[in-house]
C-alpha cells in the first residue's frame, strides 16, 4: 500500500488477515487477564545470547497487577478448550457436529467419533474411538444419535436454567460446594499422584544399586548392567521432571476464578434457549460421558454424565422432573434416556 517493493508481494489478501499462528500468540497472553509473568526466558550464560523457554515450574506469575482486557474466566475456559486439542474431523459430505471434542466414552475415556449412516446420509451418529483401535480397548460402541443427543442435553440445560432461575440461592449453594469438592479432589490427586512417583523414584535408587553390586560381583554382565541401566537413568529422568512439575503445581494450588455468580450469569443467557448451539455448549459443557445403552422391558435405556465447566456433574433437585425422551434410533431399537441419580 506504500509502494514499497517486497518479495512475492500479495495483491489480493484482506488488509485485517492475520495467521493462525497470530491468533494462537494472543490467545496464550496471560497478561491479558491484568497478570504479569516474569522468567519466561532465560539464557545460559552471558556467552550464549540466545533465548531459552523456561519450564514452568521457574516462571513467577503476579496476579491482577494491572487493568484487564478480558475478564479470567473466559480465558480460562478457552485454555482449557485449547489444551484438549481436539480436532472436530469433518465427514465426506464436509460436516461437523457441535458435539465433536465434548464425548467421551464413559467406560475406557476415549473420545467419540462423529460418522453418518452409509444408506441415510441424514442419520448421524457418535461411537467409541476405543472400539475399533488395537482390535478393541473397549467392549461396546456406545453408539449414540446426534439428534437423540440434542434432544437430550437440550432438555438437561432447560432443567439447569429453570432451576437457576427458580432457586437461585439453593443453586449457588450446590455450585459452590461441588466447585470446592471438584478443588479438593484435583488436589488430592495430584497428591496421589506426586506419592506415586516418588515411591517409584526411591525403587529405581535401590534398583540400581543391587544392579550395581550384581554387576560388580559377576552375576550381570557389563552390555546387561549397561542396557539396564540407561533404562532406569531415562525413567528417573522423567520421573524427577514429573515431581519437580507436581511439586511446583501443590506449591501454587490453582483456584478457578469460576464463581457462582459466574456461572448463575452464564446459565440466565440461555433461559430461553430453543436450540443447541456451539457457543452454549463451550460456555456451559466441559464433556460429556456416554454410557453403554441397558435393554429393560424392551427398551434400551442409556445414561449420559454432563460435567459442567469448572463445577462438573451437579445434582438436581427432583422436583424439576425431566420429561421422559424416547426414539427410534434404528428399526426395531428404541431408545429411552435415563439421567444419572448423582448428575445431570
């Protein structure tokens, strides 16, 4: 637009196009959120003027230090998307589902696959990617019909707005208990975990040295204890950068920024909802477990676990009964949903 002669100039891109790789550097800035974050580079020495990443542990972050461009909660809620990178894989016909990226199986954890019925191009459909990897890690499909699912989580967000707005007081009671029982069971875990790995770490040591003393007494021989021992080195490599980030992540116990004031104001938006879209369910929905479905009296019963951002699977009270949902999803099957007893 200067007249400044470049390179392989474009003459015909947007003037407001950026790449994703753009895109990608302003979603990842903390900073955004009013935070400052020192110690995200460092170098060797003052010979090697070079640049390095810092591991995270070594990063300082101070918190709400200056005026934010975008509130936490929702960069938060688009971290957490981004860190499950999960692609949403269109079908020969070019389609996406909004479901795809929030199902997982409920019994091997595995993301479900969006398909679509060779001979009706019109029924759609999810089913376990564990099914069919490595002659089958899971033993059913959980097949499940994406409009069966819409009907489905549709009426469960209904539920979940009617008794925001009916109770809402009752409502911010059990966000903020499951929220603080969600935290304290992240923190345990990861506890668990960090015990885990330090036991391990101690086994390798004592590994080690009797291998050593064998080695030295005869009974392995030098390729053996050489093999042997460059194992155990890199597992004790990586076990020590794993404590090392465990250790670091309990020192700085992460408290979400989702309160139910939050959520309650998340919730109102869509009171009114007459369809699903996929702003509501990045909003509302972390993931949504499906269930193998139960023949009883004739009739295939199946469970799904919705897990909500930030607060997972609530409870919700009887009182708001949820209308009974049944279709024929193939000839002769017809299929009933079935809440769970401790989720929506």
């Amino acid at each position: 637009s200067n007249g400044i002669n470049t390179p392989a100039r474009v003459t015909d891109r947007v003037p407001h196009y950026w790449t994703s790789t753009t895109v990608n550097n302003v979603l990842d800035k903390q900073e955004y959120c009013g935070d400052v974050i020192n110690f995200k580079t460092f170098t060797k020495s003052f010979k090697n003027k070079k640049r390095m990443v810092n591991a995270p542990e070594n990063i300082a972050i101070f918190k709400d230090v200056h005026e934010s461009i975008i509130d936490r909660i929702t960069w938060e809620l688009v971290s957490e998307k981004r860190k499950k990178n999960t692609r949403k894989r269109k079908t020969d016909r070019g389609e996406t589902s909004i479901f795809s990226g929030f199902l997982v199986c409920a019994d091997c954890g595995k993301n479900m696959h969006h398909h679509f019925n060779q001979k009706n191009h019109d029924i759609k459909y999810f089913n376990c990617s564990g099914n069919n990897l490595h002659h089958g890690i899971c033993d059913s499909t959980h097949y499940i019909r994406v409009d069966f699912l819409e009907k489905v989580v549709l009426q469960e967000i209904r539920r979940l707005t009617h008794f925001a707005r009916d109770f809402e007081n009752d409502f911010a009671n059990i966000i903020m208990g499951d929220s603080q029982q969600n935290s304290v069971a992240r923190h345990d875990k990861k506890k668990k975990d960090l015990a885990t790995m330090q036991a391990r770490d101690r086994e390798l040591d004592r590994l080690f040295n009797r291998m050593y003393e064998d080695n030295i007494s005869g009974k392995i021989d030098d390729e053996r204890f050489s093999r042997m021992s460059s194992q155990y080195t890199a597992e004790q490599k990586e076990l020590q950068a794993g404590i090392k980030t465990l250790s670091a992540e309990l020192d700085n116990t992460h408290t979400s920024a989702m309160t139910a004031d939050m959520f309650i104001s998340t919730v109102r938006k869509y009171t009114r909802a007459k369809k699903l879209n996929e702003r509501m369910l990045t909003e509302l929905i972390e993931r949504i477990e499906v269930h193998q479905s139960e023949k009883i009296d004739g009739i295939h019963r199946q469970k799904l676990t919705i897990h909500y951002n930030f607060i997972g699977a609530i409870t919700i009270p009887e009182a708001l009964e949820l209308p009974e949902i049944k279709m024929q999803t193939r000839k002769g099957v017809t299929v009933s949903y079935e809440p769970l007893p401790l989720a929506v």
